[in-house]
C-alpha cells in the first residue's frame, strides 16, 4: 500500500527522507508540480492542505479551472483473452463492456473495503 492522504479530493503522496530527516509529497494525479514537506506529521498533514488551498487560489486568480485527479475515464491493458472473455460475459449479460469493467470494479473496490 503506497503512504498517501485525502484532502477536498486531492491525493497527497507521503514520502520520508532519511538524510534530510523530513517528509515530503506532492498532489498526486495533477500535471502541475505542487509540493509540500514537513518536519513531523501533522506539518506535513498542514503543509499539504495548505499547498491544496495554494494551488485552488493560483488556479482562481489565473482564471483557469483547477485539474482534477480523476475525470471518470482511464485506458487499461490486458490480453487479447482477457479482453475477449470480457466482451463475452458482457454481451451475455445485455450490457456493455464499459459497464462491466465498472461493475466488476465496483466489485472489487467493495471486497477490499470490507477486509
């Protein structure tokens, strides 16, 4: 499991460095390069809530929407007999494939919240 939080729907990754004794992270799944650090975990829990708050303020004054992590859509590669056993069951079951690869995330997602 890679170390990360959770702020107004922005990933912050979470990483320590040994020789400058400090932990560090940028937002996650964003092109803009925004980082944060902090000497202990609660400076790095503010630093990277106040570097969200930063990057929303930037993005307000230079008129521009700020990016969001997810946009609901993502290419994956699988093999040939995979992908070909998905169409199947899809069709079987009177829907397409872009609903089952949903559903069976959903499925899965669901199980490990569980554990």
């Amino acid at each position: 499991m890679k170390d990360v939080m959770f702020y107004k729907d922005f990933i912050g990754s979470i990483h320590y460095s040994t020789e400058d004794e400090i932990f560090f992270g940028k937002i996650e799944g964003i092109d803009d390069l925004v980082s944060f650090e902090g000497s202990s975990v609660e400076e790095l829990k503010a630093s990277f809530h106040e570097a969200v708050e930063d990057y929303l303020e930037l993005c307000k004054l230079n008129q521009k929407e700020p990016q969001k992590a997810y946009k609901g859509n993502f290419n994956i590669r699988i093999s040939p007999e995979l992908h070909k056993q998905a169409v199947r069951e899809a069709t079987v079951k009177g829907i397409s494939l872009n609903q089952f690869v949903e559903s069976a995330i959903k499925e899965k997602v669901s199980a490990s919240k569980n554990n």
